[in-house]
C-alpha cells in the first residue's frame, strides 16, 4: 500500500511538471504573438520600400534540428511576404517535435516575423525551423534579420573528432641526441622529432615561438590546463593553423596523474612535461612504461625558481629537442632585452617604493589569500620594483611560499598601499577561451576601504592568473613597472613591446593576450 | 521421535536447504556478473581498440603499435585492481561491523585511511620522504608508512584489557582527527598546486596500477579472505553480544584483534595504490547483509564480491562518462553508493 502511494505521488509530481511546462510553453508562444503582431504592419511597409525585384515563388531551405537537418519550402510572394511554410520529412521525435513543426510555421506566417519564441521542450526543433526559414529567405536573396531573426550565438564550436588517417607522419629518425633536462636527467631522443605530446596545453605557447604551425601540426596528445586550455587553442589555432584535433588525444585531466594508455595509443616521440601541477611527479610514476614504449619524457620548468631566466631555460631545451637551437635562442634574447629593460631602470634602488597588496580572488564578504615576492604574482610584483605590504610579515613565515595566507585586513588599512590587485576568479584568461567578463570589484565595499590611497586613487587592477606563468609574462612585469613609476616610461610605448613579441613570434595578433584590467572608480553594491 | 517430529525436522531440513541453495544461486549469479564487468572494464578505454585486436593481445600477445601493452599493462591490471581493491574494503567493512557491531563502522573508521592521506601530504607538499625510498615512489610508502602506524596503534590499543568494542571506535575517531588536523596544518602552508595535487589524490585513482601492485593487493586481499574464511564460525558467533559469544567458547578479545590487524592492513594497500574510495567499505556489507544475512560463510564472500562489483562498475562509469578522460574512482563510487545506501536505510526503517 505504502510503495502505491509513493508511486501515485510521484506521478502526481510529474504530472504538474509537465503541466507547467505546458503552460509556460503556449504563454511563450501566445504574448510573442502579439508583440509580433503589432509591428507586422511597419515592417510589410518596409519591405515593400525595399523591394523592387520579384520575390515570388517557392524557396528551400535547411538547417540543423534535434536529430537532423530540417528542410523547409517557404512560399514568398512578389513583395518577400512569406504565404506559407511547409516542414519537409524529419527525423525529429514524435512527441515533443510535432508541437514545434505544427504551430512554428504558423506563427511565422501569421507574424510575419522570425522572432517567435520557441516551444519548450522542443528548443532545438523550434530553432532549426527558424534557422531554415532563414536560410530559405537568404536564398530568396531577402535579409532575414529584417523580420527580426537573430543568429543563434550558441557555441557552435564543434572539436574534430580523431581520425587514425591523420596522424602527422613519421619521418625517419636520423640521430640520436642526449640533452639533460631541468632535473639533470639525460634523455636521449632520436630526431627529427615527428610528433610530441605536452603535460599541459599552455605550454603549447613555448613551442609556436620555435616550430610554428608545426607546433599543433605535430601535436598528438596533452593534458588540459586550469582554463580548459584544450578547448581554448582549438578554438583558437584551428582557424588559424588547420585542422589538428583529428590527430590529437587528451592524456589528463588539469592536476591528475596521466592517462598512460592515452599516451601509448598516440605514440609520441617525446612527451614534454612542465613542472607546474605536479606533473614531474606524475610523470616519473610511469616512466618505466614509456621506456619500454621507447617514449622518453623530457622535464621542463615554467615558470622556474627565477623568474627572469625561467622561459629562457625552457626555450633553449625546447630548441634542442626540436633542433631549433638558433630560434630559441633569438626568442629567448628577445625576452632577455626586456628583463634587461626593467633592469636598467634599477627600480629595486628607489627610495619611495610603490606599495602593493595582492589578492586572490577575494571579494567584499570572503577575504582571499595573498601571497609574498616568493610565488606567483609576488614574484611580477616584486621584480617589477613593488613593495608588497605582505613581505614584512609572512616572508619569513614557514607559510612564506604556500598559497593560504589570508592577511589581516587590519594590516592593509594600517599600510595603506598605493596599489591594489586582484587575480583569478575565473573570469580573465590570456588564451581565446576566456570569457572576458568584467570583474566586479566587490573588495571595495570592504569596512574602510574606499578610504586607501589605491582605491581613492583608482589603483585597483584585476589580473589573470594564468598570465604570471606564460610565456609573455616579461610583458606583465613592464606593464607592472608601468603602472608603478610611470616617470620611468615616459618615453617608451609598452604595447609596441607585446605587439613586436607577437608579429615576430606568434601566429596572432597581440590581442589574445587579455589579462589585465582597471577597476573603472565605480563602487558597485 | 514421534511422526510429527520427524516430518518437522525433515521440513526445516528442506527449508535450510532451500535457503543454502538460494544462497549459492545468488553468490554465483553475482560472481558472473562480476567476471562480465571485468569483461568491460578490460574492453572500455581511451583509445579505440577493437574486440577481435584486444582478445588477440590478451592470448597471443600479438597487436598493432603498443596495443598488446596497453591491453595487458594497463587496462588488464586495472581492471582486476579495482575488484582486489573493492573485495578488501568490502571484505574489510564486513569483518569490522561485525566485530564493533556498529552498523556505520567500516574500514576507515579505524583511521587508516586519513593516516595515509597524512602521509601523502608530507610527500606532496613538504616533500618529506620518510622511508627514503626514489621520488616516483615516494608518496606510496608514505602513505603506507602512516597507514601501518595508525594500524598499529589501533592494535597496540585494542591489546589492553579495557578495550572494549565502543573505546576502539573512539580511539580510531580520535586517531582521524588528529591525522586530520595534521593534514590540514600541511594544506595551510601548501601553496596551489600541491594542495590541489593533495584534493586529487583523496579522491582515489586506479590509474597508477601495475602489475606488481596488484599482485601485492591480491595476495595481501587473498590472504586475509583465507583466514576470514577459516573463522567464519566464531565471526558469526561474535554478531551476539560478548557475553553469549564467549559462553560459545569464542574468544571475543583475541578475534577483535585478528580483525582490526587485517582489517588494517586490507585498508592501507588499498589506500596507499589507489587513495580513498568512500563507502565502499560501509555499503557493500549493508547490501550483503540484506541478501544472507549474518552467516558469514555466506556474508564474507558476499560483502567481498558486492564490494569488487560496486568499484568495478564504477570504474566503467569513471570511463565512460567523459569520453578520453578517466574520473577519480573515489568521485564515482560516492555518487553510485550514496542513493544505494539511503535506498537501503528506507527501506530498513520500514521493516523496523
């Protein structure tokens, strides 16, 4: 008795659901027809303006539905009036698509307009029907967007999918090199190098300076990074370098122990691994499998223990294994001259230092952790001529390096730095993935603040957290030392620096490089 | 003996009998579903390969490119891996609710597992390697090297004489959290990476499986399912309270600490290859139990098989959910055993 009753209660549960499903669906559909309905009127007049040619006749379009492309035969009459939509023969299922296909067309006709809204439960079969309408009236030479259809902007993005065909070429090896890697283990490698795999997409940046397009061409596995870095390149690259996800196999999770029989199924020459997430460690665990797969690792450090060199490094190992040593070697002076740039400007000597707090991630209720000159964005500052309020402090704290420092905010009001920054949060990354959102900049509304020098002044910056470890993260410390001793650069144009480094380097333009961003003086509550 | 008696111990004979042979239909059901897991578990994997080339590595060790390794170093180890591994905590979790006769009692309880995470997190973050052993291995023997300490204080407690069942539980509560509390002083001052090395590591993976560890876990899970086995009769016994198992001449101190010996080291093998995997230890039993009841000649292989099953067909899920990357085994087998359990717990308090 007792099981019946559960069973009727769930069904009246699911029963109600489906009727406000229902109803919200027609209430959807009814008040967009009347919105439509009213300016069907000016917009008939418009087009009549417009047309001059013959529009008359019976027109085929298509467009992708639920399971499979929708055709449609859209009947237009001399002025583009659409007279009727007929949905041809279609895939889509029964019960939740012949809602869509019976009443879509109609309130096209009746409205005369694309913008209807859709049927709920049937939201992909609604857009294919609109989406081929469209494509109907474009091939009747008629614009679309003037009966108010919006191209969906859902992510279209569709990754390749692998295909055993287009695995790069194996060129016969010629030599046998042995290079000692960052840890001062000797690899030996055979080379010409005809495909490698990477630890973590980003460090894909390293290698488009040496080896260009061929940098994705023969790219055959890698891990993700913290950004969906896998998506993101493709996104990006693709477009700009070909297909190469068809030869490509993911081999990690971002921070998770590799998936060897990933990495054995795409056979790379060399698996290149950076120390960052912990991938050393995860790599060493099945270096006995790759040696007898006949895979060597070879282990790389960005950023390293010193900021200033640690791309380099990885450059120079980097063009020995690809035998690119004179490339490496003219990226690696190039990022030398900037280091050397904010060396000459002997920023460290300055007597009224530029005082910095750094944050991640926090906002007005939840207090982020800082960190000092020793890690991450403390090492930019730092090097860039700050004075990180947080040094006194914690640097010599055994928490110095570590990542959970929450400074008293007591501390900061007392210091009251002339800098603020913020970083992480997910909402800035310098690869095409990003979102770009503008950051909210809620630690203002902190008890005090908007009494500190920084936020009086405007100095409150939101950074991208994965900026500090690329590849062009010389360009942050000079934009850093930029914003701290603007005397300093009065005669030199930053940018012209980020864009010299990608039109020599890179395969885009700087503007990928998204990862700073000022808080615009606004308190928002 | 009159006709009556007679006719009614030949009927609660046939009823025994019945029920034994019910017993034995379910075990082997249960065992050939598990062999079908196995089954899948060794055909789903990243790469595609197809079933004519994976029966063909398996027996004559012959395949394309590294196929034949991939097959039998990998994903063959693996899949036997995660049966050893959910047979010892499952098999762990029925010995260790028996003897506590604590229905929330499994193998962790005894703080085992938070012991070797301890152990982890001095490999990963501070880098302390405290058997000296090369780095690749470093966080394995760590983790073991805290597992058998906690192992062997919980047994060195369970030797005095006062230990009665509820003070082991409360010494283990008292073990995890001060193992807990020395973990989290080590994420404070851990910066980024190793923390989320150290978050990663808790959820389990079956990914570093080799040969050798399996072999290890096996025997030790083989081992300790032996003299379980052997047992059985006082184990049963030990489902009564003290008093009425002692008057059956079972020795209930001796037996506690047989149990809490194995139980500890079944826990820290499993834990120190593969990292936590929650619930199995406390579910499988539960599951078992419904099925057979207390006899453990039937509730010992059982917990051990439900155990293998549930880490088995979680593995096949921790694949196949996203294609190309394999989840932490520990994610999964929460996510499966957490509606299973309450299911269990509902429809237990309807028959209470």
């Amino acid at each position: 008795m007792k099981r019946d009753g559960v069973k009727r209660y769930i069904a009246l549960i699911i029963a109600l659901y489906m009727i406000m499903m229902l109803f919200t669906s027609c209430a959807n559909l009814s008040t967009n027809k009347q919105a439509v309905n009213n300016t069907e009127n000016s917009e008939a007049d418009d087009l009549q303006e417009l047309s001059t040619t013959d529009y008359s006749g019976t027109y085929d379009g298509s467009a992708e539905g639920y399971h499979d492309n929708l055709n449609v035969s859209v009947e237009l009459d001399e002025r583009g009036k659409i007279l009727s939509i007929v949905v041809e023969d279609h895939d889509e299922t029964k019960e939740f698509a012949t809602i869509a296909i019976e009443r879509i067309p109609n309130i096209i006709v009746e409205s005369q307009s694309l913008g209807v809204d859709v049927v709920a439960g049937a939201t992909k079969t609604c857009d294919g029907i609109i989406d081929a309408v469209a494509n109907a009236l474009i091939n009747a030479k008629l614009d679309p967007a003037a009966l108010g259809y919006v191209a969906k902007e859902i992510d279209k993005w569709k990754t390749a999918e692998f295909d055993e065909s287009t695995m790069p070429k194996k060129v016969p090896t010629t030599d046998t090199i042995v290079i000692t890697d960052v840890k001062g283990r000797e690899v030996s490698i055979d080379v010409p190098i005809s495909t490698y795999a990477l630890s973590t997409m980003d460090v894909i940046d390293y290698i488009i300076p040496l080896i260009g397009e061929d940098a994705f061409h023969k790219l055959v596995a890698s891990g993700n990074d913290g950004g969906n870095g896998i998506l993101g390149y493709d996104k990006l690259y693709t477009p700009v370098v070909g297909t190469y996800m068809t030869h490509f196999g993911q081999i990690s999770e971002h921070n998770a122990p590799f998936d060897l029989e990933m990495i054995l199924a795409r056979d790379p020459d060399v698996l290149i691994v950076n120390s960052a997430m912990q991938a050393h460690k995860y790599a060493l665990e099945i270096e006995p499998q790759l040696t007898e797969a006949g895979i060597p690792i070879v282990l790389i450090d960005v950023p390293g223990k010193k900021l200033e060199t640690s791309a380099q490094d990885a450059l120079k190992l980097l063009g020995e294994v690809f035998q690119v040593e004179e490339r490496a070697a003219e990226v690696s002076a190039f990022i030398d001259e900037q280091y050397a740039l904010i060396d000459s400007m002997n920023l460290d000597d300055k007597t009224d230092k530029a005082t910095v707090y750094y944050e991640k991630s926090g906002t007005a209720e939840v207090f982020g952790s800082t960190t000092t000159s020793l890690s991450g964005w403390g090492t930019l500052i730092d090097y860039a001529g700050g004075e990180n309020v947080a040094d006194p402090i914690l640097i010599d704290a055994a928490s110095g390096k570590g990542s959970s420092n929450t400074l008293d905010p007591e501390i900061v009001l007392q210091v009251d730095p002339e800098f603020v920054f913020m970083s992480g949060g997910g909402w800035m990354d310098n690869h095409a993935n990003a979102t770009h959102k503008e950051p909210s900049y809620d630690i203002v509304n902190r008890t005090g603040w908007n009494e500190l020098k920084a936020i009086k002044d405007g100095n409150l910056y939101n950074l991208s957290q994965a900026m500090n470890r690329s590849i062009y993260s010389f360009f942050a410390v000079i934009k850093l030392a930029s914003w701290f001793y603007p005397e300093e650069f009065e005669n030199i144009n930053t940018d012209d620096i980020i864009d010299e480094f990608f039109d020599r380097f890179m395969l885009t333009d700087s503007s990928i490089c998204v990862w700073g961003h000022k808080w615009d003086g606004v308190t928002k509550k | 003996m009159t006709k009556t008696q007679q006719l009614k111990n030949k009927t609660n004979r046939e009823l025994y009998n019945a029920m034994i042979r019910r017993r034995v239909v379910l075990s082997a059901t249960l065992f050939v579903a598990l062999f079908a897991l196995v089954i899948l578990n060794i055909f789903i994997g990243s790469s595609d390969i197809k079933l004519k080339e994976i029966i063909i590595a398996i027996f004559l060790q012959e395949g394309e490119g590294h196929t034949v390794m991939i097959v039998n170093q990998i994903r063959l180890p693996m899949a036997l891996m995660s049966v050893a591994v959910g047979a010892g905590l499952g098999m762990g979790g029925c010995e260790i609710q028996t003897i506590l006769r604590n229905p929330i009692a499994s193998p962790y309880t005894l703080g085992i597992t938070n012991a070797a995470t301890f152990g982890a997190a001095m490999g990963l973050i501070i880098n302390v390697n405290v058997v000296n052993v090369s780095e690749p291995l470093m966080i394995t023997a760590n983790s073991f090297f805290f597992a058998l300490l906690a192992s062997v204080l919980v047994y060195a407690f369970s030797l005095r004489a006062e230990a009665g069942k509820n003070g082991i539980i409360l010494f283990g509560v008292a073990l995890n959290f001060l193992f807990n509390a020395a973990t989290m002083i080590l994420q404070y001052i851990a910066d980024d990476e190793d923390l989320k090395s150290m978050v990663f590591w808790n959820m389990g993976s079956l990914l570093k499986t080799t040969w050798t560890k399996f072999l290890i876990v096996f025997s030790v899970v083989l081992i300790c399912f032996i003299i379980f086995y052997l047992n059985s009769w006082k184990l049963t016994a030990m489902t009564l309270d003290d008093t009425k198992a002692r008057s059956l001449g079972v020795d209930t101190q001796r037996v506690r600490q047989m149990v809490i010996l194995l139980t500890s080291l079944l826990t820290s093998f499993s834990v120190c290859f593969i990292g936590a995997i929650g619930f199995v230890g406390i579910i499988a039993p539960h599951i078992a139990r419904q099925f057979v009841g207390e006899d453990q000649r039937f509730f010992l292989p059982l917990s051990a098989m439900l155990g293998a099953f549930v880490v088995s067909a979680s593995f096949v899920v921790s694949k196949i959910v996203i294609p190309g990357v394999i989840l932490p085994i520990g994610l999964v087998t929460a996510m499966i055993g957490v509606p299973v359990f309450l299911l269990i717990i509902f429809r237990k308090m309807r028959t209470l």
